[in-house]
C-alpha cells in the first residue's frame, strides 16, 4: 500500500467534489438551524439523527462509480490498488464527512441559537442546556454511528443498486428472522420444561428482572462490527475487481 | 479468484443463529431453576395471587390440581 497514492486519491476526490460537500454542508447548517430554533430537545436531536443519516448515505457517493459498468470499468482502472482506493474512502468516511457533520452542526447550532437569543435572550440557556444534555453520556451512540457507517460501508461495495433500500430491507427482514428464532427457542424451552398443567392453566408468567448483557459487551460489539464489516469491504473489492 | 464474501456471510449468519439459540435457553433456564422466571396463579373471585418461591413448589402445587382436576373428574 503505497501512502503517495492514498493522498493522490484523496486530492482527486477533493478535486470533483467539493462543490457538492459545500451544499450538502449548507443543507446540514440551514436543517439544524431550522431545528434548534427553541422547539426543544427532541427537535434538535431529530436534528442530529438526521445530520448522522445524512453522513450514513456519503459511502454511497463514494462508491457510486461501482453502480454503472461504465463507471465502474473507469474506477477500477484508476492507477491505484483496491486496498488504497477502499482505505481513502475509510479515511474520507470517518475523519473527512464526520468532521464535516460536526462542524456543520457546530455552524447550524451557533446559528439557530443566535437567533433564538435575538427573539428571546431566555432561550439561551435554556437551548445551552439542551445542547449540554445531548453531548452528555453518548459514548455508547458514538460507537453506535461509528459502527453503522462501517455497515454502511460494506453495503455499498456489495450491493450494486440502490444499497440504502437494500440494507434497510436486509435490515427488516434479517431482526424478523432472528426475532422469530428467539421466540420458538423460548416457546420450546417452556413447552419442555415448564409443566403442562402450568402452561395450559389460568397462570402468568412474571419475570423478576430481565437479565442484561454486561455493560462492556456493546463496546466490544460495536468494535467488532466495525473491524468485520469493514474487512469484508475490503475482500469484496478485491472480488469486484477480479 | 474464488469469491469469499458470501460465504462469509453464511457463517455468520449461522454462528448468530445459534448464538440466539444457545442464548435464550441458557436464559430461561437459568431464570426458570433461579426462580427469576415465575409463574403466577391469579385465583378466580379473588385478589389473592399464589408466588411460588422454588421450582418443587410450583410443580407440587401443580401435581395437586391436576389431582383434584382427576378426583373430580371420575365422580
């Protein structure tokens, strides 16, 4: 892997996108400011929600020459390994758009505030509260964004048309499965342990507390999904390529 | 070359199954013998509900009904 053609990517990438990061970074201000305008918290964390959503859709962009067989042809033709061209695009994802989406949030924050403070200094507060509250106790959402982006990722190179609608489709119906699953499994377990005379009688199951999965395991879960997805991605490619 | 991805996919999908499986039973059963998981009679007319405080307790009591149930049933 050769550093040289990492930042030659990088700068190409720059090159015939920028104008439409600026847009797309007006469009993230002019929502958050739209929305942090004192309608309280939950209108500026479906601000976030959305800015985030927003910054999910960006791997698709940057696959989006794999989705035509002319394009695609171009892309793959580039004078660069499939290892450098999906670790630019790691590199664009994770530092470039997130840190785009922060300060867009930061711009679209500042602004909406202000003119909240314009129409009502009291707002200020009470929006610098908000805004405190959301920031707070979000390491676990971080790694949930972080982990979904890698998702996003691998769905992009995978999927050769429309893989937002695609991933939310394998979504839906990979948690129905496993939730059916789940539910025959704890249908079986008490048809063969719990008496019939219980279950077939006017009795009620109550449960005490639900057990938990120990507070590390999503941090752990989250790491994992990250490095697997994004190995994967990196494995498609060179199968795209062949 | 040959394609890995998918099968890839496969196995994980097979490994996530089963950890569903393993999971939810180890789950029940462990609530079930603990007695975290109980079952509860709400007795009809009354406000009286019957908690059992072990396993042997549930099943005697409920070893005694089906006998009642039986009695009854052959008058």
């Amino acid at each position: 892997m050769n550093i040289n053609n990492i930042i030659k990517l990088i700068k190409a990438y720059f090159y015939e996108n920028w104008q439409k990061d600026i847009y797309y970074s007006f469009a993230i201000v002019a929502t958050v400011a739209m929305f942090s305008l004192g309608f309280g918290i939950f209108s500026s964390r479906f601000a976030i929600i959305l800015a985030a959503v927003l910054t999910m859709l960006q791997p698709i962009k940057l696959f989006g020459n794999l989705y035509q067989s002319s394009s695609r042809m171009h892309y793959l033709t580039i004078p660069a390994s499939n290892s450098e061209k999906v670790v630019t695009n790691m590199l664009l994802l994770n530092v470039y758009f997130v840190l785009l989406m922060v300060l867009a949030l930061c711009v679209g924050f500042l602004l909406g505030y202000g003119i909240g403070y314009v129409r009502n200094p009291e707002m200020l507060r009470y929006n610098w509260g908000i805004l405190k509250e959301m920031i707070s106790n979000t390491r676990i959402e971080y790694l949930y964004f972080f982990s979904s982006l890698a998702v996003m990722f691998f769905a992009s190179i995978y999927f050769k048309k429309n893989p937002f609608w695609k991933l939310v489709l394998t979504g839906v119906v990979v948690s129905l499965v496993l939730g059916a699953i789940a539910a025959s499994t704890e249908w079986l377990n008490v048809v063969l342990t719990v008496p019939a005379e219980i279950r077939n009688g006017n009795y009620y199951k109550s449960i005490e507390h639900v057990s938990q999965a120990p507070g590390w395991f999503q941090y752990v879960a989250c790491c994992v999904s990250m490095v697997y997805f994004y190995a994967l991605s990196f494995l498609r490619m060179r199968e795209t390529e062949a | 070359m040959k394609k890995y991805t998918n099968k890839i996919l496969i196995i994980t999908a097979i490994v996530l199954v089963l950890a569903i499986v393993i999971g939810t039973t180890i789950d029940f059963q462990t609530g079930y013998r603990s007695g975290r998981i109980k079952y509860e009679k709400y007795e009809k007319d009354s406000v009286n509900v019957l908690t059992f405080d072990s396993v042997e307790d549930l099943e005697a009591y409920a070893d005694s009904v089906s006998e009642k149930e039986t009695k009854t049933s052959h008058q």
